[in-house]
C-alpha cells in the first residue's frame, strides 16, 4: 500500500474539478491519500489532512501548471520524495498525466513507472567576503534589471575566470528541465532534461557576443553587476524568490547537491511532448 499527498493549485481554474476525479480515481484504488490543511476552506471536511504531508506521503501529486509543479517538484527534492504532476492548466511541459488520463494512476500500485531526476541549481550571495545561499531552483535564476528601464553592465565568470562582459537587460541561468521557459523566450536552446549542464543566455543584450552558452555541470557559474550605480538589480529564483543584488554583490550558481524526481507513468518522450504542446499552442492560438 502507498499513501498520496495531493497538493493542488487551487488558483487553476480546472484544478478543483480535477481534484476530485483524482481523488475518485485514488479511492477506487484504494489508495490513502492527504492534503495539507492550507486546502480545508475549499475541500472542507470531506478528506484527510496533515502537517507533515511531505513526511507521511509516499507519493506527491501536483495538480496545476507547470509554476505550481517546480513549486512542489523542489519541496519534494528537499524530502526525498517522487513527484507526479497532472495537469489542470495549459501547456504544462511537466505533466506526466492529463485530467483525461486518471485512469493511469493504477500503475502507482503496479509499479508500471519510472523515476525521471531533473537536475537543480542551488544559488549563493556574496557580499563584501560574506557568502550565503538563496535558495534552491529548478527552471532558472535571472539576475536582471527591477523596475526601472536601464541597460546595465555585466560581468559572467566560469570556475572564476571571465567569460564575457554583457551590457544587457539581464542575465539568465538555467537547468536542462528550464531551458524551455525563461531562457527560451530570451533566445536560448532546447535542451534534453534528461542531460545535465548549466545555460547562460544573455537578455536582450547589446553586447556582441549574444548567443547562450553551455557549460558543464560541475562548472561555477558568477555574476557580478559593476558600474551600475544605484540602479536596481533583482535575483530572481524560478519566479518564486526575488531579492536585490547590492552593488558589490556576486551571484554564485553551481549544480545543487539534489534532485527533483518526477514519476513518468505514460512511455513517450521529451521531444514527442515537446511538439505535441507546441502544436496544441498553436491550435489555441
């Protein structure tokens, strides 16, 4: 027997409707599962809720988009604990399981899956000798301009020795599984989730050298932002974490000690579900 923790995105139009299919998928099966207490005021009395869901659950399973997933995906890396994301939004690249495939979910009892490892990145500040860690990401870090409409300076470094000066909207680094967000919208490659490497892509830069880079994963990249007076300068985490960059400040990015773990239930591959959501963008469109 498995238990399930089941974490929706409730700010999904469709995520409430597919939660209960899922959960009357769960129960036919006769598989336990919880919520997080966060969920009562809209599920009410009718399941199971607990504090420690990431600690009791066997299983996570994200209902939402892709956003929501890279949320749940890192607090799963974080417990060591397999993620299984559905889809109630759109494109949703993550998804192992539409709202119209549930009756999939038998394989969580048969074993008829795999366990697909993202690779992550973990972020560090460093200011004036002193170095602390952000945070963990599984998309990108941008470190780029805040609210003001300024071209700004940049200097990228590989293993401390200089890449290239970019005088440039910002500066993006990604894993694999992120090169089809952030990185991609600023000009970047598709890159095979399955590989592991680290991607800079310049945004909307003026610099000569405009093109991304790709390095191994075991490199250390870091950015600094000199010459820039008191313009404001964000790093941002996935979306999620958003801090300013002093201007004596340097981003560190290297290869994160761990790893999202997605469950892939369904056999097709990256670049079938690559063109099969695109193609589906463009029939939206």
């Amino acid at each position: 027997m498995i238990k399930a923790g089941i974490i929706p995105n409730l700010t999904r139009e469709k995520a409430e409707s597919v939660t209960y299919a899922v959960t009357d998928m769960l129960e036919r099966l006769n598989i336990e599962y919880i919520f997080e207490p966060d969920t009562k005021q809209t599920f009410g009395n009718r399941f199971t809720y607990s504090e420690n869901l990431y600690g009791e659950a066997d299983v996570i399973i994200a209902i939402g988009g892709d956003g929501s997933f890279i949320h749940t995906a890192k607090q799963c890396a974080i417990a060591g604990k397999p993620v299984l994301c559905i889809n109630a939004g759109n494109l949703a690249f993550l998804a192992g399981l539409e709202a119209n495939e549930l009756e999939l979910l038998k394989s969580l009892l048969n074993g008829n899956y795999t366990k697909e490892k993202h690779m992550m990145l973990k972020c560090y500040l460093e200011v004036n000798g002193k170095t602390d860690m952000i945070g963990y990401c599984l998309n990108d870090i941008a470190v780029a301009r805040g609210k003001a409409f300024n071209v700004l300076n940049f200097n990228a470094y590989c293993d401390d020795k200089i890449v290239n000066f970019y005088r440039a909207d910002g500066i993006i680094v990604s894993t694999p599984t992120g090169s089809t967000a952030y990185s991609w919208s600023a000009g970047g490659p598709v890159i095979d989730p399955a590989l592991s490497c680290i991607i800079m892509t310049p945004l909307c830069t003026h610099s000569p050298l405009n093109r991304s880079m790709v390095f191994n994963c075991s490199s250390k990249i870091s950015i600094t932002a000199p010459d820039n007076g008191d313009k404001d300068i964000v790093i941002s985490l996935d979306g999620e974490t958003n801090i300013d960059l002093p201007q004596n400040g340097k981003v560190i990015v290297e290869k994160s000690d761990i790893s999202a773990e997605f469950i892939r239930i369904k056999s097709d591959e990256f670049f079938d579900v690559l063109n099969r959501k695109l193609t589906q963008r463009r029939v939206e469109k």
